[in-house]
C-alpha cells in the first residue's frame, strides 16, 4: 500500500500529525506498537504516575473548542486521566479508522530512485510512503539494568514504564525500588502507602519541588479557561513553552532578603514545580547563583526529613547543579521518608551487586523482598529511533550515523534520510520544555513545508550535511553556555553504560528555537534541497 505519509506512533505527536496531515487532505496511516493510543501514557502506568507540567498547558491548543469542552479535574493531570483526553481527541476528530495498533516497525527504508519510504512491520506487513514521521518519543524505550539473578528471584519485578494494565496492589509487601528519578519520585509515596517495608535504592541524589497539586474547582477551571488564549499566548514566548513567571533579575542584582523572599515564594506561594527553575535569569548559567538554589533546596530537605542520616542521602551533592539533571516535581515524597518502614539507601556508596532469590544484594547487605521495582529510566532521545533499522541514501543507517550521539538539522530532519521527519526529536528543544506546545511547534512547521514542496512539485526534501554541520555545532555552542552538561543526566546520555555523552537538547528555549526555524521556513527552506 503506498501512502502520503506513515507516522510512527501514537502519542501526542502522532496524534496531532494524523490530524493536520488529514487536513491538508493527505493519506495518512499512524504504526503503534501498543494496543492502545497514548505513546508515553499507555505505557507508564505506574502508581502516582502524572504530568508535572500543568494540564492547562500540556493539552493540544490547536482547537479552541476542545480546550473549552474538556474539563481537567487537577492542575496535573494523573496518566489516566491523560490517556482519557487523549483517547477523547482521537474520537472528537475521528482519527482512529487511520492507527494502525499492534504494529511495532521494524525497518523503513528509503528507495531513492522511488523517492519513497518503504516500511516493514515485525510482523511483515510491507507499507510505502512518500513521507516518514518519526513521532516515536523522547523517553519510549525503558532501560533497565542487566541484574545478575533476577531469573532466580521468587518474587515479582516490575520496571516504571511496562507496568501491569491491572496494577499492582503491594499491600502487605516488602518492595524494594531502584531509582530516584521523577517516575521514582512519584511512586514512592504511593507504594510506601501499600507496602510493609519499602526500601529506595539511590544511586544519585536528585533536586525535587514540590508540585502544590490541587482538584479544580469549577468555579477555578472556568477562571482559567476565561483566560485561555493569553495563557497559551504567554506560554509560546516563555522558555519552556509554558508561562512560569520568569524572574528577569540575575541572583546579584538583588539583595540577600529578596533572593530569600523569591526562593520562598517560587517553593510554596507561586504554586511550585517548574516555576523554580525560573527563580533567577542566571540560574542555569552561573553557578554561584545555582549553588544558592542548591543549598536553599538541601535546606528544606533537612527541614521535612527528620531523620539526618536519611536527609543526608537524600540531599544531592554539591557537585550536582540543581535544574541540571531534570528536575523532579513531587507530592509527599521526603515526608514519605519519616516513616518508619521507608528507608532510602545510598547505592553509590553501596553499590548493588545482584538479586538473590529472596532480594537484592549490594556489597555489604541484602534487602529481602517480595517486590523489585525498577524506576531506572530510558535510553533517551535515541533509543526509539535507532530500535528500528533506518536506512537512507546508499542505504546509509541512521544507527551508523549516530553512533557518536545524534544529529539533525533543527531537530527536525536528518541529512541522508530525505522526506523523513522526527518530532519532538534530539537536537530540539523538546526535551526541556513543554512537550505537547513542542509538538505542535513541529508539526505545524513540518506541514508548511510538505505544502511548499507540494506547490513546487517537489518530491524529495533532503537535507544538506552542512547545515546538519551548523545546527549541531549551534546546539553544543548554547548547551556549553549553560550547566546543563555538568550533570550526568540522560540529557547526556549519561544514564547509559556505553552510550555517547552528548548534549541531546537545544537548551536555549522555544521562541529562540521558533524563530530560529521560521527563519529557515522564510529564507526559502535555507539547509534543504527541494527537489
Ligand atoms: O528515569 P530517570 P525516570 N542502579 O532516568 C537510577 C520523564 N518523566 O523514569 O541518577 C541504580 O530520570 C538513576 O540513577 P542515576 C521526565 O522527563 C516525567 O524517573 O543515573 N540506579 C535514576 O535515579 C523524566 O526525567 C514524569 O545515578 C539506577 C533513576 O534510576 C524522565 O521521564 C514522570 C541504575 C532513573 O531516573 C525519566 O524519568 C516520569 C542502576 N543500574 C517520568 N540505572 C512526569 O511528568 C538507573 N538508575 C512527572
């Protein structure tokens, strides 16, 4: 079957590309692997899982009607309550007859003499498309660590994003969790509310703020939808495409009190969350100002954490700049540690060996247990591209071509793989920001360009190698001016045995990012070839 276009996956970018694809009056088909839609909230059902961006912005803008009809029930949104939308939006506008589910590609390759892509599914099936949008996600493909023994232990293991449909009831139960990421973060209270003994294995302290989540009230979402547009509007010219009321100060330019009354007023009466890393203009780029967050943040954890020992392990290093490695947004989770069946272990120091038959052992202890969980992350940014063998000009292979660490030209498209696009890929600003406004940002760009190349007849839009060249070269220049790479974050890579250390983002924000790409778009696609 030859289409105009085959999107891979169905999550909030494949969605929204079906959508707009469709309305441009294209043949589209969507492969999802899952057997159901949703991408990243399909898979990660894992207790206490929701957004930490708030639901009033990471929800699609592209239809007014739908941001009116829709009611969130929380300022974040819980996975469920996500995957309902999402599972509204593909009804409302009939996306379903077009995804494809259970159908995890295998290969795509690109015939040149066609200029056609041609894509295979594991199962065999065989499609043909004049364009391949990657809309595969940041975080799809989970990683865990390769446990000597885990065949032998008696009990039950479970990893954050392949969780359970039915769930998992730890009543009773003595769990230990590897991981002190946000999916860590989030389920420990959760699991500690269940479990008999619940024991936190850490391997690195990270920063966590707290999210003040809270129902809606009607009267309170009526409120905010009354000022839907401007929030939006607000949202595209902030730096994580969403509005968190950035302080335009540096640390220095103001006095000891007034940092004091920021940082205050950003951890509790602002409303939390992503709204402290917006507490000084150079709190990600110079590191007296970082440290003064960092200490702030240690301080409160000593201040909730009653036991020092705990509070110890549980304060990242001062090596660690806060906002470097992403930062967690939580609901109870230090004060979770005053329990006396929580207890949180420095896996650094002590580090784990194997699982046993009855638990995990590090170098000088072992944890029995009835449950392992592994909230141990993802092979981020590339792991769900390079699953698939994508092969382009010369049958060049895009695991060959990065495998130094990825690159593209405005995160958008890379040279040696024409009419292929990525959403939301590495070498964009998704990673830092707000995903969902990213999306749309790419997609709505994409679509200008597909009905630019329609116009000229132009079947095959390549990009060249030098502006590949120029775009990563811009991307580590704007990364090197903040402290993001002092982090061993899987912004780097660095959650990885073996997998390159580079910075995957374009860390300098989305109206940099967006102005940026509708430069090229009006410099006739400058760094492409229509041909
Ligand atoms: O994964 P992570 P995640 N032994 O990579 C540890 C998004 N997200 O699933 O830091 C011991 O952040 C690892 O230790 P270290 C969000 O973008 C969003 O939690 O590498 N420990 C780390 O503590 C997020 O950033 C939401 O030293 C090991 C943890 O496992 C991203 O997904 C919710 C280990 C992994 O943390 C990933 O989050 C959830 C080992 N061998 C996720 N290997 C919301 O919207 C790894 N670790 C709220």
């Amino acid at each position: 079957m030859q289409l105009d276009m085959l999107v891979v996956g169905a999550g909030f970018a494949g969605i929204y590309q079906l959508y707009k694809a469709r309305e441009a009056g294209m043949t589209v088909r969507v492969l999802e692997a899952g057997e159901g839609v949703g991408g990243t909230w399909f898979w990660n059902r894992y207790p206490g899982a929701r957004c930490d961006v708030e639901s009033l912005d990471y929800s699609y803008s592209f239809c007014r009607e739908l941001e009116e009809e829709w009611e969130w029930t929380e300022r974040y949104a819980s996975q469920s309550e996500i995957l309902s939308y999402i599972n509204h939006v593909v009804d409302r506008f009939d996306l379903r007859r077009d995804i494809q589910l259970d159908t995890r590609v295998a290969s795509a390759h690109f015939d040149e003499d066609r200029a056609l892509w041609s894509v295979r599914s594991e199962d065999g099936e065989h499609l043909e498309a004049k364009f391949l949008v990657m809309a595969t996600g940041q975080l799809s493909v989970p990683q865990k660590p390769d446990l000597h023994g885990l065949d032998d232990f008696k009990g039950q293991w479970y990893h954050s994003a392949r969780w359970p449909m039915e769930g998992v009831d730890f009543t009773g139960q003595r769990v230990v969790l590897i991981g002190t990421g946000s999916s860590g973060v989030q389920m420990t209270p959760i699991i500690a509310a269940q479990a008999s003994q619940l024991t936190v294995l850490q391997r690195t302290a990270n920063f966590s703020v707290p999210a003040h989540n809270m129902p809606f009230t009607p009267e309170s979402l009526k409120a905010a939808k009354a000022r839907y547009p401007e929030r939006r509007a607000m949202g595209r010219e902030a730096i994580t495409g969403v509005f968190l009321n950035a302080n335009t100060k540096t640390a220095a330019e103001m006095t000891e009190d007034e940092r004091i009354a920021e940082l205050e007023y950003r951890w509790k009466g602002a409303g939390g969350g992503f709204r402290m890393l917006r507490a000084f203009a150079d709190l990600m780029s110079n590191l007296q100002t970082n440290h003064l967050v960092a200490e702030f943040a240690r301080n409160k954890i000593h201040a909730v954490v009653k036991d020092p020992r705990k509070a110890e392990i549980l304060s990242p290093k001062g090596d660690l700049p806060f906002g470097a490695k992403r930062l967690c947004v939580d609901s109870n989770y230090y004060d979770t540690f005053n329990q006396n069946h929580v207890d949180i272990v420095d896996v650094a120091i002590d580090p784990i060996v194997e699982a046993t038959p009855s638990g995990i052992r590090t170098q000088t202890r072992e944890f029995a247990c009835d449950a392992i969980v592994f909230a141990t992350g993802f092979d981020a940014m590339t792991g769900a591209l390079k699953s698939i063998d994508i092969r382009g000009e010369r049958g060049i292979s895009l695991r060959d071509k990065w495998k130094d660490g990825p690159t593209s030209y405005l995160g958008i498209s890379i040279a040696g793989f024409p009419n292929l696009f990525v959403i939301a890929g590495p070498g964009s600003p998704s990673a830092l920001s707000n995903v969902v406004h990213s999306i749309e940002t790419h997609v709505d760009w994409i679509m200008r360009l597909l009905r630019t190349a329609q116009t000229r007849q132009v079947r095959r839009i390549a990009t060249l190698q030098e502006a590949e060249d120029g775009w990563v070269h811009r991307c580590v220049e704007e990364a090197n001016k903040t402290l993001y790479p002092k982090a061993k974050s899987w912004y780097m890579g660095s959650n990885m045995e073996g997998k390159p250390r580079v910075f995957m983002a374009f860390v300098s924000g989305v109206p940099l990012y967006r102005a940026l790409i509708e430069e090229v778009a009006s410099n006739n696609y400058q760094g492409f070839e229509l041909a």
